[in-house]
C-alpha cells in the first residue's frame, strides 16, 4: 500500500476582489477542502509523521494588469490556511502560506526558497502530495521535476472531485510549454530567471505581432 504524504502543497486557484473586500474563487476553496479531508482521512499518520504540515501557495495570481495586489492577509495562500484553520486544520496538522507567487513556478519555488519545507526528504515512502484539479495536476508534476528535482513516486496526487471547467487545448498548450520552456532547468533559482525570459520573449512577440 502507498504510503499517505504527511507534507501536502495546495495550490490557489484565484482571489477575487469586490465591495466586500477579497475572498476565495470556489476553485481555491474547493482545493482547500481537498486538502482538509485528505488530513482528516490520514489524522493518525500526521500525527505521527514529524515535520507533517499543509503548506498552501499562492499571492494573487488572477488580478488584472496593473492592479494592486491585496493587503496583508488576504493573499490567497493566507485566505486558504484561514479557511482551512476555520474548518479544524490545526488539530491534525501545523500550517503555513507561502504569498509571493502568481504561477505554479513561482508557487514551487518561492516554496523552497521561504524554507516551508524546510530539509525535508521525499521518497516514494515519504511523498510529497499534491493539492490541486486533476487538469493541473500532469503539469505540477512535470514542473515539479524540473523545480524540486522530484518525480514518480516521490509525488502523490490529491485531486480535487468538485468541478473546475478549464479549456482542454489551453491546458495543453500550457503543459506542452512548460516541457520545453523548462528544459534543462535543475534549481528553484534557475526556474525563476527561466520564467523571466520566457515572460520577456512572450510580450516582445505580442509586441510584434500585428493586431487585427
């Protein structure tokens, strides 16, 4: 039998912004809710497990062009681990928010780089589990790779059941980029200059290309 992964990195799925101030897209709290049951399912093995923690990703990945991002505290990662916290969390599991990130690069390697996991070792015995859609989930595991220099066995998948109604061909394309956008890349450091370049490249071709 597979063993439960005792550290899980849940990834945002967007904040929206209106009179009331910031609150979760129904994705974010739908992978939020994955998370939390995926601990309760495994209370006993997070209990045990030294350094098991739930660790949610994401600053505000969905604003639009130019606009500010949200104060402190309502970042999407901050907004996950409250909900999670409101729903029991912290009665199997510790928690932390990692809240600089816009993409899933940025949301593995900024990870790393805040020392949220800090020396820990994953294996096909201890994994390393993954919290988002089933759509998401191939191209976490290919980035995760190339970012975390994790793969196989040493990653387990915690999909998310509820909905998330995401354009098939856009998901690939994204998938097929981020094969060879990041090839050859080894270190979460070496992940984030890529991404530059890449974004770089990306906007002098928009720049370029005739509107019609």
């Amino acid at each position: 039998m597979t063993p439960p992964a005792t550290v899980l990195l849940v990834f945002g799925r967007g904040v929206v912004a209106g009179a009331g101030g910031y609150r979760l897209t129904t994705e974010s709290v739908a992978r939020t809710e994955a998370a939390v049951a995926y601990v309760r399912a495994h209370a006993e093995a997070f209990r045990r497990a030294p350094g098991a923690r739930v660790v949610f990703t994401g600053g505000w990945p969905h604003g639009p062009a130019g606009a500010p991002a949200p104060p402190a505290g309502y970042r999407e990662a901050e907004l996950m681990r409250a909900l999670a916290r409101a729903a029991g969390l912290d009665t199997y599991a510790r928690s932390a928010a990692e809240t600089r990130s816009r993409t899933t690069v940025q949301n593995l390697a900024h990870t790393v780089q805040d020392g949220l996991l800090d020396t820990a070792e994953f294996t096909a015995q201890r994994p390393l589990g993954l919290v988002s859609h089933p759509w998401h989930l191939p191209r976490v595991r290919l980035l995760a790779a190339r970012v975390l220099g994790l793969s196989g066995p040493a990653l387990a998948d915690v999909p998310v059941t509820s909905p998330d109604p995401v354009p098939v061909r856009r998901e690939r394309a994204a998938r097929a980029f981020s094969r060879i956008g990041f090839l050859g890349v080894r270190t979460p450091e070496a992940s984030l200059r890529r991404e530059r370049a890449l974004t770089r490249a990306a906007d002098r071709i928009g720049r370029l290309t005739p509107r019609r």
